[in-house]
C-alpha cells in the first residue's frame, strides 16, 4: 500500500493529527480487518462519495473503500541529521514513505509550548527541510564514495547512479530540496531507488486554532504562499476539532460539522490532498456481494490494475469490462449503460481512468 509519514517539529500536532485519522469512524468503516497495523502506523479509508452512489444503483450488500497508511513519525528536531533527539531513527522512517505530509504550527496558544520559541511556520519548515538536505548530502558523499570503485570497472547502472546523484548534490549545495531536479520518464525508476529524502513529494499541513479551520489564518495564508512558490501542495486543518471529530459516529460528525460552517471533515481533504499528490486514482469492481474501491497509479494499464486484487488476474488477464463512473450513474447501472453503448471491451493496452468500474475476465 501507498504510505505517506506525518513528520513536523514537536508540539505542532503531529499525533493529535494522527489519532483523529486513525480513530474516526469514516477511517475505520468497512469491517476491514487491518485497522492499526503498528502504534505509530494507521491504515485508513480514503473518503470517495462516488463509492456508495454505485453501491446503491448496484445494491451491494456492503461497500469496501480502498485504504492508505499514515505513518507518524515523531523526533524530528533541529539538529536531527547529525544525530540529535531520535535523528537516525527518523531519517530512516521517512526513507521508507511515498509521500511526506509537513505538518506546520499555524496556532497561537501561550499553554503549548514552541520549541524555537517563536510561531513561525515558515521558519519552522525551513528548520525540518534543512535537517533532511543535510541528511540527504551526507548520505550522498556516502554513496558516491562506494560508488567509485564499480565506476572503474565501467558498471552501466553505477555510472547513471552517479550521474543521478550529483545532480542531486548540485540542488542540495544550492539549497534547493532533491525534488526540484527535474527527471526524465526513462530515469524515474533509478531515481527513486536512491530514496532521497527531499526527492519525496510534499504536503505542508497547516494546523490552525478552531475558529478558522473553514478559513485558514494569517499564518496558514504564509504557508499556501511558500507552498505556492515550490510548488507544493498544502492544506488547513483544525487537528482539534478532527479529533472532536474522532470521537463523534457519522450522523453526529456531519451536524458538528454544519454547525462549525464546515463543509468535510478536514482529514477528508488531508486524505484525498495526499492520495492527489502520490498521484494516485480509483477505479471500482461493483456487485450485488459488495462494492469495492481500488487505487492504482495514475496510468496504469488494466492487467496491472487487475493485479492489485489478485497477482492471477494480471497473469492470466484477458480482457476487461469496463463502464466509465459517469456512464454507470447516468444510465443506471451496467445493463442500462450496456443498452446506451457505453460498455466497453479493453484489452491488455487499456490506460485505466479514474472512476472506471470495472469487470476483469481471466485465464485461471
Ligand atoms: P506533536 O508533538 O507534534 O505530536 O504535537 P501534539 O499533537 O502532541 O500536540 C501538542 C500540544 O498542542 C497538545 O497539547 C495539543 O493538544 C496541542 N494542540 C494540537 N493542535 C492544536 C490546535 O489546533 N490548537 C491548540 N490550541 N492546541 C493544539
């Protein structure tokens, strides 16, 4: 599964963050039998209305959102890349993540202490993004020391590795995060298997007191121009009113909810702002037994898509039935799209789409 780490400075929200998505009760729906996997890693649902609009044309007895994890990764400090509070340790948890979501302090409260002793988030992901260039040109000058004894004996893949790498290093003396490289397609693979922390996309979380979770704040209004300006993504939440949230079932949600003038519950955003930038998409399978969500990424051909449910279908693929989200609704269902010629047979070549409801025939 696809797995994004919420990293942060002390006492800006990271776990209060963590246990409203781990603990609400749109996360934990579908009685999915993995809900918490370690203490600090929550596997959640990722909130898609789509899902139970085709569950209700379909009658599906019961509706299975597809999921992705959060992994809270505490102990970043200044001073983290040359070992100091839980450094290594959480150098090597953000290696392991897809995406990272930066969560930044945008509250003011005299009772929550800062550890810069200021509220600047700005500053304050300057702070966390610095320690991770550190680590990040340490472990290069690392990897091209061990990579030069492979060049002489003209190894292919030690010559493109290091060729990547200092690329890299030429961003990072600048200043500039491994994820402003630009990347050809064919390099992508090598590029990502040097797991280089700043390579990894990000989304700034701005944490803002209650009253304006639905607007955001001054401070949150630096963060989406800093965000803006590197080209990243970012989202205002209240951690404390999502973890009011938490505690509430779904009914009760939504009228809290109205009541604060909020449309979603800001973990729906976070969720689906992370599922947008690992540049993931759903499609569907749909029966009277159940409806079901599945994420691939965005261009995935449709016997890869048919592996994600079981490694037999992408072997043995044959053809896939296939009715677009849009169609399925406006014509009712998969007999009334078939009638109105909008069922199609895709083959092995088929880029699935988004929303694509989808049936998979194979060779067992
Ligand atoms: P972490 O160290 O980043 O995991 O931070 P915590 O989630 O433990 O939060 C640190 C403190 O800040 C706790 O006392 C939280 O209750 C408080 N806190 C978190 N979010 C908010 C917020 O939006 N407003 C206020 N006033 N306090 C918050």
């Amino acid at each position: 599964g696809f797995k994004m780490g919420i990293v942060g400075l002390p006492n800006v929200g990271k776990s209060t963050l963590f246990n409203a998505l781990t603990k609400t009760a749109a996360a934990q729906a579908a009685n999915f039998p993995f809900c918490t996997i370690e203490p600090n890693v929550g596997d959640v649902a990722v909130p898609d209305a789509r899902l139970q609009k085709l569950a209700d044309i379909a009658g599906s007895r019961e509706v299975i959102p597809t999921r992705m994890s959060f992994v809270d990764i505490a102990g970043l400090v200044r001073g983290a890349s040359k070992g100091e509070g839980l450094g290594n340790q959480f150098l090597a948890n953000i290696r392991e993540v897809d995406a990272i979501a930066h969560v930044l302090r945008c509250f003011e409260d005299d009772d929550v202490t800062h550890v810069e002793g200021r509220i600047d988030p700005a500053a304050d992901a300057e702070t966390i993004e610095t320690e991770l260039m550190i680590a990040d040109m340490d472990s290069i000058e690392r990897r091209l020391a061990n990579l030069s004894r492979k060049l002489r004996g003209g190894d292919k893949e030690a010559v493109e590795q290091d060729a990547l790498l200092r690329r890299a290093l030429v961003a990072l003396e600048a200043g500039k995060p491994a994820r402003t490289v630009e990347i050809s397609a064919e390099e992508t693979r090598n590029w990502r298997m040097l797991q280089l922390l700043t390579a990894k996309p990000v989304l700034f979380v701005c944490n803002v007191e209650e009253s304006s979770a639905g607007t955001g704040n001054s401070l949150s209004a630096k963060v989406a121009a800093m965000a803006e300006a590197q080209g990243a993504a970012h989202v205002v939440i209240s951690a404390r009113i999502e973890e009011e949230i938490s505690q509430l079932d779904a009914d009760e949600a939504a009228m809290f909810l109205s009541e604060m003038g909020l449309e979603e519950a800001g973990l729906d955003r976070l969720i689906r702002a992370g599922y947008q930038l690992l540049g993931l998409q759903t499609y569907f399978t749909v029966g009277p037994k159940e409806a079901r969500a599945w994420t691939i990424p965005v261009g995935t051909l449709a016997p890869q898509a048919a592996g994600v449910i079981h490694g037999d279908f992408e072997r043995g693929f044959i053809r896939a039935e296939t009715v677009g989200y849009d169609d399925y609704i406006t014509h009712a269902g998969e007999a009334g799209a078939k009638d109105a010629g909008k069922f199609r047979v895709e083959g092995k070549s088929y880029e699935v789409r988004d929303g694509d409801v989808l049936h998979f025939l194979f060779n067992a």
